[in-house]
C-alpha cells in the first residue's frame, strides 16, 4: 500500500506541476495581450564607402509580438543596385522597387532583424530625386504595418539617407496579429 501512495503522489505532483506551468503560460499570454501594445521599429544608417558605394544597415523589430511567424520586405527603389543581396521574388510587386527578405528571428517577446546592403546608383552620374524606401511588415494572414519614412536621394555622386534615427509605429495588441 505505501508502494502505491508513494507512486500516486508522485503522479499527483506531476499533473499539478504541469497543469501550474499551463496556467502560468495562460496568465502571461494574456497579460501580453491586455497590457502590452504592439510597436514596430525601424532605424536605417548609411555610412560612406569608397566612390559611390554606401553601406545601408537596415534594423527591423516588432516588440511585444504575440504571433509566431513575422516577416518584414524591404523595398529599395529601382535607381539603386543592392549589390550584395538577390532580390526577393517571393514579395508583392511595387512598380519602381526591388524588394529584399529580411530574416526575422524571435528572441522573448521580440521578432527582431538586422541586414547590411551596399546601395549604389545604376549609373556614377545619375541625379536621384529623394525616394522613399519602404518597409512592410507582415504575418502569414496579412500586412501588419507599413512603414516610408527613410528617404534616399542622389545629388552630385553623393547618396543620402533622409529621416530619423528611429521610426515606431504603435498597436493596441490583437489576437492572431
């Protein structure tokens, strides 16, 4: 009989452990959605190379994510050849831009990436009126957020990146966003 009490108990402490951890997982998942608003971030730098070449470092987060699979495109105006990456075929056309994958990876509560692209114009003496490079994210449903605040342009072989150091746009938190 202690044999079997002993057994029970330990079977008792399991199913109670697991049905705490699965209570614990429902407390924070809706304290996540009712607490916590959804911000998507953008910040871009360019820094100057050799002759025309500039280096783009693109950094995209989408903060206090409840969905599982982000994915955010980078669309590069077509004046403008991205020498180090192939463009992203899998992506919605926008007539006059190239877009680009950006490889979001999950860390906690965050879905966050970072790609270097080295830009130059298509040709040494080309005057580039100041475009818009823009930025969606997404999930497997549908477009979450689309951002055009950074701005390229080209004047006299030199190429500039327009806009703030950081661009956010904020969401009141939804399922299945």
């Amino acid at each position: 009989m202690k044999k079997f009490l002993k057994i029970f108990g330990w079977l008792a402490l399991g199913i109670f452990l697991q049905f705490k951890f699965n209570v614990l997982y429902g407390i924070v998942f809706m304290e996540n959605l009712n607490f916590h608003d959804r911000t998507y971030i953008v910040r871009m730098k360019m820094s100057p190379t050799d002759e025309s070449l500039r280096v783009l470092q693109i950094q995209t987060v989408v903060h206090h994510s409840l969905g599982s699979d982000y994915f955010a495109n980078i669309y590069i105006p077509e004046q403008y050849r991205v020498l180090n990456k192939e463009p992203y075929l899998g992506a919605e056309a926008v007539p006059g831009y190239k877009a680009y994958n950006m490889k979001m990876k999950r860390k906690y509560r965050d879905v966050l990436s970072t790609e270097d692209f080295i830009v130059a114009p298509q040709s040494k003496d080309m005057e580039i009126p100041s475009t818009p490079i823009l930025v969606d994210f997404l999930n497997l449903n549908q477009s979450l957020h689309k951002d055009e605040t950074y701005r390229l342009a080209t004047t006299k072989q030199n190429t500039q990146l327009d806009g703030p150091e950081m661009a956010e746009a904020t969401y009141p938190q939804q399922l299945d966003m």
